[in-house]
C-alpha cells in the first residue's frame, strides 16, 4: 500500500477506504461550529512516520497530512449537532490530484460515484479527545447498507456499493445524525489517536 495511503488509513480511517457514509451538503450551519484548541497544531504519525496538523483558517481549519513529500489537505471543521461533536471535511480538487498521483485507481473509486457533482461531498465522523487522545469513528457503511436494503434508512441518499451519499439539505441531515448518534450499530469503532507533538523527542526503544 503507498505510504501516503497508510497515513492516512492510520489517522483518518476509511477516509479513502471507499465505504462510507457522506453528506452531500455541509453536516453543519455557523451557529453549530466550535473550535477545538485541543487538536490545534501539528502531531506525529504512527511510528514517527509522517505529520498530521490542524491549523485555524477562519471558522475552520486546514487539516494536512504530510509525510515527506506526500501531503493530503482537507478543509475542516468541528461542530456540535446534538449531544455528539462531529469533524467534517471537504478535499479540494488539488489535493484529490496529489492523492491520485500516489494512490491511482484506489483514490479514483472514491470518488468516481461522485464526480458530476460541483461542490466536494462531505466526509463526516463523530470525535472527542481524552487525556491527549483523539478518537474518531465514522457512521457506519455495513449498517447503513443494510438499512437501506430494507428501505428503513430513512433518509433521501444515492447509493453505490458499499458506500452511502446523503443528499438533502443540512437541516435534515442534522436530523438524521441527532436520531443515530448514539446508537452503536450505526458508527464504527473508535480509532484512536495519540497527539503527540511533532517536535517531540522520540522515547528509547
């Protein structure tokens, strides 16, 4: 697997898996954004390999991964819908080239379903950080197959495969997000991420 790929696997899971859950549309309004000085500035990958940061950019942030001369880039921002804190991300058309350049065909599945769309799709996933840890889990691509294969998603989407397109306008989304939040089924499991900082020195072995 290319090494910009693991990185990424590592700190955002399933974000180029393919098999996902994601909104068309913005899973947030202004009045929901919130700041997160706890994932601000730039954090170690796993095993030392390569950099994660957050950085602020007007309500949002700048989220990167980068690791040598590979980098991905996303707008970011956090909200809080309901009692859970949700991180949404879009990737502009020039980091989705970067990652194509490094990935190929795996980045292009991704987003072949979704191409004939102008604005990027929105990739979504519940987190909360715990004594220097970031935890993150995306809603679930297996249980909402399986809702929609029994018409009881509840919600207007477009589906392909494995993934999951919703497509109505932030309010109902929101809905949608408030009503599944805390069910276990509907989310993955927790990745979770240690933020260490990038210039710290690393521990003997």
């Amino acid at each position: 697997m290319p090494r910009l790929l693991v990185h990424v696997a590592v700190l955002l899971p399933l974000v180029l898996s393919g098999c996902m859950v994601r909104s068309l549309h913005p899973i947030y309004t202004a009045k929901d954004i919130i700041a997160m000085p706890e994932v601000e500035g730039a954090w170690k990958g796993q095993d030392d390999e390569g950099v994660m940061s957050f950085v602020r950019d007007g309500d949002g942030y700048v989220f990167r991964i980068v690791d040598g001369p590979d980098r991905l880039v996303a707008s970011a921002h956090f909200a809080r819908i309901g009692k859970a804190t949700y991180l949404d991300l879009t990737f502009p058309d020039t980091s989705i080239d970067e990652a194509e350049k490094e990935c190929g065909d795996m980045v292009e599945s991704l987003i072949a379903p979704y191409v004939y769309f102008t604005t990027p799709v929105h990739y979504f996933q519940q987190v909360e950080v715990r004594d220097k840890v970031l935890r993150m889990r995306a809603m679930s691509s297996g249980w909402a197959k399986d809702r929609r294969a029994k018409g009881r998603l509840w919600i207007e989407h477009i589906a392909d495969g494995e993934s999951t397109l919703l497509t109505p306008e932030t309010p109902r989304v929101q809905r949608f997000l408030r009503r599944w939040e805390t069910c276990d089924d509907a989310w993955e499991s927790w990745t979770e991420i240690p933020l260490v900082p990038a210039d710290a020195p690393t521990p003997p072995k």
